[in-house]
C-alpha cells in the first residue's frame, strides 16, 4: 500500500521526506515512484436505483483510470454495514476512504477511528451532520435543496393558470438520508410562492422502484384527488407510474409527476409523457473523487465543498438528449 511503500522510501533517504514535508501524509503520489498504488477504501450505499448503478459504474471505472486500487464495498442501504466496511479499511490502513453515507446522522465514532489512523475521509453523494468538520476532508455531491427547490419552481409555474387547490403527494427518499431532508426542504420552500399548492401525503419509498409503487398505490387508496407527484428519485416515480396505471389512470396527464435523477428509464418516460418535469442529480462523480484522493494523499489543499453542476429537463428536452444520455 502506498504509505506502506513510503515509509519504504523514507528510511532509505530522508532527503525524499524532507523534500516531501516531512510527513507520510504529504508524502505524495507526485513523489510516486511508479509502481506503488493509491489504496481507496469505497463504501456505497447500496444498488437501490438507477442512479446508484451508474454511481457505482462511474466510481470503478475512474479509479481503473486513475490507476486507483479500488476496495468496494455495498452496503445494502444499511448503516451498520457501511460503518462495518469503513472499520474493515482502516484495519486493512487503506490510503484513503470514500463513502456515501446512507442517514445523515451517527457517524462520528467510526470517523474519529479514522482520524486516529491518519486514513483521510472523503464524502461523496451524501452529506453526514457532524459538527466537527476535521472528521472528513471534502464533501463532494451535489446541492440537494437546490433539486427540490427547481421542482417545486417547476410546479409554482405550471400551476400558475389553476383556480383550484393543486394536491401534491410527495414520495420521499430513505428517511434520515441527506437527499431526502434536503429534496423535502427545497421543495416546501418553494411551493410556499403559491398557497394553491398543498401537500396532502408524504410517505418514504426508500429510493426504490417498489417502494414508490407501494407508497403511490397507498395514497391512490386514501387520497381521491391527487394531482401532482413529487418522487424524490426517478425509480419511485416509475413505481408510481405502474401504481397509478394499474388504478386506471393516465400519468403525466390525470397525475402529473416530477422526479429528480435523470436517468436513462426516467429520460425515456419523461420523454413519452408519463413524467413531466425531471431535475437532473448527476452520479458521475468517479473522476472528480479520484482527483480529490491523489490531492488530498498528497497534503494538497481541496475545497471543503464541491457541488456537481447539473441541469434540469422538460419532456421536450428529454426528447432531444435521450439517446445520447450514457446512463
Ligand atoms: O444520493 C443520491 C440519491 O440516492 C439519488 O437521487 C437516488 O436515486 C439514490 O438512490
């Protein structure tokens, strides 16, 4: 492993550390010699969505770019086993850990075991809610109550011409994660433009394609005026199609649906009419977290916070963009 080989390195000249800063932490892959690997420690959520999928694809591919010696790691979108997976890293003294944290909250034990071992943490995806900012050195993903406010702007505009109240149920993400408090917030924030806009139900689908079937099929049963669908993710809102299909109606026309992702599946139903409105969350986040590791390894400074740029599309734009979309 990398520090291993420096300390290698170290003891036959101390010239290299000295020229290095002196310290294992700055020893870095610029001063590299060739063969020695970068170790990165990748605990992941789990292979709840589409979008995670495409995560998933793009961090393994980067890292074999990189020349990054990736330890993955799925955790079945339960904390315990990511925290299980980060435990297992620093034991086996990974150069560098990664992870998207399922919950926002709890982390702060297994992260302070990080520190302790002089293993450097990076966030990518999701945020955690610790107060002390030492505990992790970069959170890169992006800025998830900005996705729920452009929904909800989305919804104030369309609903402009509506004379009567507009009901909104709102199929949530995992609860305690960071996208799903953060989509909520935006969301609520922004529909408060218009006292029309009310929200009826809200109910967790976990990030899932069957878990927004199930939630939609729930609220179709107690909710006989739905009229809009906010899913926190493209997957809840495809369950949501089948669920509203199967009740006999027509999505995207008697049920409107906004969604957030952008992935393939949700592109081609916005692209067919059953979505209205979706705001992309772009999961390619592999080469930037590699580029954050080897800087971060190498004592270099990173910006405590990088926010991915993304977009948002109409069914008229996902028209024009589809079959180029690589995910
Ligand atoms: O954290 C990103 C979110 O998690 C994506 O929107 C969703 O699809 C995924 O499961």
């Amino acid at each position: 492993m990398f520090k291993k080989s420096l300390l290698a390195v170290a003891a036959a000249s101390m010239l290299t550390l000295t020229a290095c800063g002196g310290t294992a932490g700055a020893g870095s892959a610029a001063g590299n010699s060739g063969d020695d690997k970068i170790t990165m420690g990748f605990a992941q959520v789990g292979a709840e969505s589409g979008w995670r999928t495409a995560n998933t694809k793009s961090v393994q591919d980067s890292a074999k770019t990189a020349g990054v010696d990736l330890k993955f790691s799925d955790a079945q979108q339960k904390q315990e086993n990511q925290i299980k997976a980060i435990r297992s890293y620093i034991q086996q003294k990974v150069d560098v850990i990664a992870f998207s944290p399922v919950v926002e909250s709890g982390w702060d034990t297994v992260l302070k075991e990080a520190k302790t071992a002089k293993i450097p943490v990076i966030l990518t995806d999701r945020a955690v809610d610790s107060s002390d900012k030492t505990l992790y050195k970069t959170f890169l993903g992006s800025d998830f109550v900005e996705e729920g406010k452009k929904a909800g702007d989305w919804l104030v505009k369309d609903s402009k011409a509506a004379t009567d109240t507009v009901n909104i149920v709102e199929i949530q993400g995992t609860t305690g994660s960071a996208p799903a408090n953060d989509r909520k917030e935006g969301f609520a924030e922004a529909i408060k433009a218009d006292p029309k806009l009310k929200i009826v139900a809200s109910q967790s689908g976990d990030f899932t394609r069957s878990g927004g079937k199930q939630v939609m099929e729930a609220f179709l049963k107690n909710n006989a005026d739905i009229d809009v669908v906010f899913a926190h993710n493209d997957d809840e809102g495809l369950g949501a199609i089948e669920a509203i299909e199967a009740a006999g109606k027509v999505p995207g026309k008697d049920i409107k649906i906004i969604t957030i992702d952008a992935v393939k599946d949700g592109m081609t139903a916005l692209s067919n009419g059953k979505i209205n409105y979706i705001v992309e969350c772009s999961p390619m986040l592999g080469d930037q977290l590699m580029d954050l590791a080897k800087k971060v390894i190498a004592g270099e400074s990173v910006p405590e916070r990088v926010v991915t740029e993304e977009t948002t599309f109409t069914q008229e734009q996902a028209k024009q963009v589809l079959a180029s979309r690589p995910y």
